[in-house]
C-alpha cells in the first residue's frame, strides 16, 4: 500500500468520526428525489433541527433506487442506529426531528435501519425490494454524499486503484477482469477485456477511454443514477481502465440538461484532483491520468459510439463507417475504448475483491449482476442490482411488487425503445444476456417499463416509433425515411384508419432498414412494431379490421413532436423536402441578413 | 451594428470565454451561449463560428442538429414534458393535453401571450415519479392529471415571485 492511499485513508476515517459525532441527516436528492419533493425536504431541515437545539450534519446523497419512498430521509445518530423514513415531507420532517430531539424513534413512515437496536424496526436489507438484491456497482449508492471523497474512501474507495497500481501490472489489471467475465452493460454485452486488450496493443501516446453517460433511453435512469449517487466508482474505474490499457485520457460523456449528474460528476472530478487521485503521479506511482467531462446536445443517437465521437469532436452526432475501429482511430482519430457508466462502475471492485468473486455471482455466461430500472405501472419503482440468474418475475414481482393496483401486466418495454416490448406472460424468461437475446428480449440498457390491461399496445407502438422517428439522425436515409414512413402508418393505425395492407407495409419498410442503416438506431428501429405484431397481433388486427381500440386510448389524444426538422409527413409533403418553420421564418431570415451585412 | 446586436455579441463572447470544459469545440461553444442567452441569435452564431475559427456554415449545421437549441428569444419561463413511454403508460397522453391548452397551445411552443416556452423532453430522467414535467428546471413527478396545470401555475407564481 502506497503511503499516498495510507494518508487518504487516514484523513477519511478522522472525517468520518467528524460526521458520526453528531445526528447525521442524509436526504435523497437525486433526480428521482427531486421529482418527489426532496428540495423542499432538505431546505426545510436546517431550520427544524437548529429550532430543536439539534447538532447536526446534513448530506445530500443519491438514490438508494427505493424511488417509490422518495422523498427519503435518512438519521443516523451517534449511538450507531441508523434509520430510514420513506415520503417524507417538511411536516413529517417536524415529527420526526421532534421526537429524535428527545432522544425517541418516530414510528410512522418507516422505511428500514440500516442497524438499530430496537429489533421492532426491520432493515433495510430485508425490505422486500432490496432482499434480493447483490450490490457491487449500486454498493454506495444513497449511503455516501457523492461529492465527498472522505466518504468514499471510508467506504473502501480507491483500494482496487491502489491495488492496481501499486502491485499489479496493465496485463494483470486485463487478466483480472476476463477472469470476472464482466460483459458491457451498454447494451451489446461484449466482454470488456476483450475490448481493452484491442486498446492496449496500440502504442500510440494519446488513447482514450470514453464513458458513455448519454443516456437517452426512456425507462432507463441507472447511468445517471450512479453518477449522481457515486461518480467516485465510476472514476476510479475509469483510472483502472486508463491503466490497464495504457491510455492517457478520459471522457466522460453526459448529455447537457441533467445538472445533477453534470455538476455532481465535476465536483467529484475536482475532488480526485485535489487529492491526487487524478493528474500526474496518482498515489504517489508514476502513473498520470486525466479526466474531464463532455457534453452532449439533445440527441439519441449521440450514445452510439463513433456518433458519440462526433459529438465530443463538437460536431453533428452521426455515426461514422467502421472499419476504421474505435481502437484503431477513435476520438480525435486516436485509438478510444468506450465503455458504459455501468460496465466501468464494477471495475473497482473487481480488481479490490478479484475477478473470481464477480464470477461467482450470476449465470455461466452473463457473470456478476444486472442494474434495472422499473417504471412505469408498478407497485414499487426503482433501481435494482440483481445477481443474474433470476427471471423477471423475481424482478417485477418479488422486488417491485407486481403490477400497480393488483391489475394484471399486460405488456413489457425492455432496453429502451429499441429493445421493443414483450407480453405480460413471458415472466419466466430468466435474466442473462444470451438467454434474454433468444427470447427475443434484450437487456439493453435496464430499463423495464411495466404496462397494465389499460394500455393500448398500438398506442404505446407509436410513441416508441414517434420516438425513433424524432430521433434518427437523418444520415442513412433508410432510417430517416423509413422511421417517418413507419410513423405515419402506425398512426393511421391509431387513428382506426388503417389500410389491410399496413402490416405487410411495415414489414417492407422493416426490412430496409435494417439492412441499409449504419447503426443501430436504423437496424432495430423496426423492433418496437415487429415486437409489438408478434405479441399483441390481436390487438393489431382489431384496430385494422374492426377498427375499434378496446381501451379507448387511441380515441384520447397523443402528444409527440410534431415539428422538427425532420418531421414533415404531417405537412403532407415529402419528408426530405420539407424544412421545419424554426429554419425558414422570415424572422430568422432577415435577422441573418442584417448580420452578414 | 445595432446596440441589441452588439450587447448579444458581448455576452456570447464572456459566455465562449468563461467555458469550463477542458476541450473547446463548436458544441462546447453553442452549449455555452446557449445557457447564457438562452438562444441562439445570429449574432451569437457568428461569435461561436470567430471563436472557434470555423464558419458560420459549420457551426449553423451542428446548431441545427441538436433539439435543444433554439434560435428565437425565449419567454422568461419554460415548462417541459416528458412523453416517454414511462409516462405514457402512467397518463400522460390526456394530461399533457390539458396543459397544452392550458397554455393556448395545440403543440409544443411558445404561449400565445410569449410568457411561457412549453416544451416536450424525450425524458427527463426522474421515470419511477411518471408521469414527470419540468417548471424552470425544476422536476415534479407523481402529477396528477387532473392537477397539472394548477401545479405548474403555483410553481411558476412561486419562482417568479423569488425573483422579484
């Protein structure tokens, strides 16, 4: 152990103590947080608790993924108890601070103890929604204040970059993770040192490693999640992953508008600077490292990887050709990895626990756990880190509680529009990647959103398409006609005005883009709609041939962008020719003119 | 040059450079003048095409591409919504209909009285609190169809009142 790591660890358990001393109030504040009410919470507590002579510290921390509890307010206190209150607003903040001032547990709205003495209150870790959960990547999440590095280290942060760097060689760092089978979380579950090998055999001085926090998927929360709730993991990770290749910088790419992962992962950027965690000579070895942050505008695409080269290059986030590879010319035209928040957030504690630990978790193929988010009409939202191995029944009965109200799941939205959806019977397909691929459902990026008998699968069909439609990027004409085509036939199809012909029509277009689009977005695009007609036909044929949608909702209204500048099938006119107004107002035009003048 | 011009100059060219990211592209830029101004006049495509040392050409056709961008001076309030498919299946088809004729709108745009921008996100993250919409940045989850628009006036009342 470097004398560097020695003096982080020791300042880190005096900052603890600091912390434990008095009552230490931590209050989820990350997006899911925000959305519940949390701000108020925590603006509201300091008064409270000087009003009651309280000594107290107070930490924002992220999401512990119980989103169903937020707003949640978490006590521990100087004799070790540790408790959690679930919906928590200022009025039961009150209470509860009134009752902790005279030394008592406020008993409404509990949640869990972390530890407590009073055996009535049950941890947290046997609440049914974290029972079966295994959490390496997720182990900080909710408990350490994300921007506070003592925190981190207290909690066993940087001891795999120590270790790495200090007693292991790059090739022994790449060992160590084929030995934990860790596969990409992104979305094509490739075995990262595989990828890293590709890396590491350049000799080129520049090299990038690129972290891809784009994060466009609807459903899908968890990558904002851990840089929100532990940005430390992630850059730790990412330093192992720079040693181990041999590469010279990082990226970590995030899209601009989620401040809180934004300011929270440049805060802890700031932190591993300060410390010598990042920069030149990191622990006292001779290893130099940098990271920055990148930012991307709103485009989905931009989370493909040599789109997202683009974008980080400041320029239109269109996918390039390949060959040449990411690893032979990459960003900047050096050689790049990219790998995903999730993918990265494992490292520390693969090299710190060893890679067979993490391969002792899981199934034989699809080795350590899966990282879920669960929206939509379900008992108990969140997000989840579970072993693979177990089957989304586990998942969406056992952790999130089942469908909402005890209606029946009608439909599932796995991994992101793309992914397309799956019907409410197939529960038993068991998590695991290649498993999940010959089901025909796909992981993705861990987004499961859960529908009831009330939703309409041809209405849902055509907010994905709408979706997919809106954000093609217009370079494969296959996908940028095809999704516009695609959308105007679903859209009829609501309208209870479709033609015989729509479904063989869909088929056709399918099939073009898939085989002329350059990346993904093209290629499965069709899958929201060949998913939805294999599983949901029925429902398909009423709206055709009956023209009736049972659950009224093709009747209610929908609500899409309508103008873009790819949009103008509405307009009636072809899709290329068509320029949105936002370009072509007179406004605009003259404002223009009186510039170049 | 006009004095409105040359006051969006100035202030696009502090927003270029005060950027606090490490590598300064023409994305880097736009997003920069962006949050200042909150659009994107010609004037401040021309700064960022100086500044960056490319063309107004360039820097038009990566503006273009991003849906964030917008090129005509906002109203001083802006109200997003998710129409993901989290919120979808959770009501937010009806809901958002209501605000947007709420607002005098049939679609996405600016209010009819210029007070409000009322824009739709592809999702703005916070899914597990669907159905969710944004009032000046701020999220609010678990919305009440039927509530939505009282909700979104009070926060719009209460952050202009804390700007007075």
């Amino acid at each position: 152990m470097s004398k560097d790591y020695k003096e982080l660890t020791a300042k880190a358990v005096q900052h603890l103590a600091s912390l434990e001393a008095v009552a230490w109030l931590r209050v989820g504040t990350a997006i899911c947080g925000q959305a519940a009410g949390a701000t108020n919470l925590l603006q509201a507590i300091p008064s409270l608790a000087e009003k009651r002579n309280l000594p107290f510290v107070l930490s924002e921390v992220g999401c512990m993924g119980l989103c169903y509890a937020e707003p949640i307010l978490d006590i521990q206190t100087p004799d070790g108890d540790r408790i959690l209150y679930k919906n928590v607003d200022p009025a039961l903040a009150e209470k509860i601070l009134d009752s902790l001032a005279k030394g008592k547990t406020h008993k409404d709205n509990l949640l869990g103890a972390v530890t407590c003495k009073d055996k009535a209150i049950p941890l947290l870790k046997n609440i049914p929604m974290m029972k079966q959960q295994t959490r390496v990547a997720l182990r900080n999440a909710g408990h350490i204040d994300p921007i506070d590095i003592f925190q981190y280290v207290a909690s066993g942060g940087f001891k795999g970059l120590s270790k790495a760097l200090n007693t292991m060689s790059a090739s022994e760092v790449i060992e160590e993770v084929t030995k934990s089978g860790l596969r990409g979380r992104g979305g094509a579950a490739f075995p990262t040192a595989t990828k890293w090998s590709f890396l590491a055999r350049s000799d080129k001085k520049t090299k990038y490693i690129l972290c891809n926090c784009e994060e466009g998927d609807p459903g899908a929360f968890n990558d904002k999640g851990i840089l929100e709730s532990d940005p430390f993991t992630l850059i730790e990770g990412m330093i192992i992953a720079g040693y181990a290749t041999g590469s010279s910088n990082g990226v970590i790419f995030i899209r601009h508008g989620h401040a809180g992962p934004i300011e929270r992962t440049e805060k802890a950027l700031e932190a591993c600077y300060e410390q010598g965690i990042l920069g030149s000579n990191i622990l006292g070895t001779d290893f130099s490292y940098d990271i920055e942050v990148s930012l991307t505008g709103e485009s989905y695409v931009a989370g493909e990887e040599t789109a997202l080269m683009e974008a980080v290059e400041g320029k239109r986030a269109m996918p390039r050709f390949r060959p040449p590879f990411p690893a032979q010319a990459g960003l900047w035209q050096q050689p790049s990895n990219i790998n995903n928040v999730k993918t990265l957030a494992y490292v520390p504690e693969i090299v710190a626990k060893g890679g067979d630990w993490f391969a002792g978790i899981g199934t034989e193929k699809s080795k350590g756990t899966a990282i879920i988010c669960l929206s939509g009409d379900i008992e108990r939202p969140g997000m989840i880190e579970v072993p693979f191995g177990l089957t989304i029944r586990d998942v969406i009965e056992k952790i999130g509680g089942g469908a909402r109200n005890s209606k029946s799941i009608k439909l599932l939205q796995t991994g992101g529009p793309l992914g397309g959806v799956l019907s409410g019977d197939q529960l038993d397909i068991v998590l695991d990647f290649d498993a999940m691929a010959t089901a025909g459902a796909i992981l993705g990026s861990g987004g499961i959103i859960i529908a009831d008998e009330d939703t309409c699968s041809v209405h849902l069909t055509r907010n994905l398409i709408a979706f997919c439609q809106y954000e093609s990027c217009g370079k494969c004409f296959p996908c940028r006609l095809g999704m516009s085509h695609l959308l105007e036939v679903i859209e009829r199809i609501t309208l209870l005005n479709g033609l015989e012909s729509d479904k063989a029509l869909m088929e056709r277009i399918g099939t073009s883009m898939q085989a002329g689009s350059l990346c993904g977005h093209g290629q499965l695009g069709f899958n929201p709609v060949s998913s939805a007609l294999k599983y949901f036909k029925d429902e398909f044929d009423q709206h055709l041939e009956e023209h009736v949608c049972q659950t009224n909702q093709c009747s209610g209204p929908f609500i899409g962008p309508e103008k873009t500048r790819r949009w103008a099938h509405h307009t009636g006119s072809s899709p290329t020719a068509e320029v949105s107004d936002r370009f072509s107002s007179s406004q605009i035009q003259k404002q223009w003119i009186s510039v170049l003048k | 040059m006009t004095i409105e011009g040359q006051a969006i100059r100035s202030k696009a060219k502090t927003a270029l450079s005060n950027q606090s990211f490490k590598t300064v592209t023409v994305l880097s830029s736009l997003l920069a003048v962006h949050d200042s101004l909150g659009y994107l006049p010609a004037e401040a495509i021309d700064e960022v095409a100086k500044y960056t040392k490319t063309t107004a050409n360039d820097v038009w056709a990566v503006a273009s591409f991003y849906t964030n961008f917008r090129f005509t001076d906002p109203p001083p309030d802006t109200v997003e919504l998710c129409w993901g498919p989290s919120c979808h299946i959770r009501g937010a088809m009806p809901m958002l209909q209501k605000v947007f004729e709420h607002f005098g709108l049939e679609q996405e745009g600016d209010s009819p009285d210029k007070k409000v921008q009322v824009r739709l996100n592809t999702c703005l993250g916070a899914c597990s609190q669907a159905p969710v919409i944004s009032v000046n940045h701020r999220l609010v989850g678990n919305l009440d169809p039927d509530d939505a628009c009282s909700t979104i006036d009070g926060l719009l009342q209460k952050h202009n009142r804390g700007k007075h």
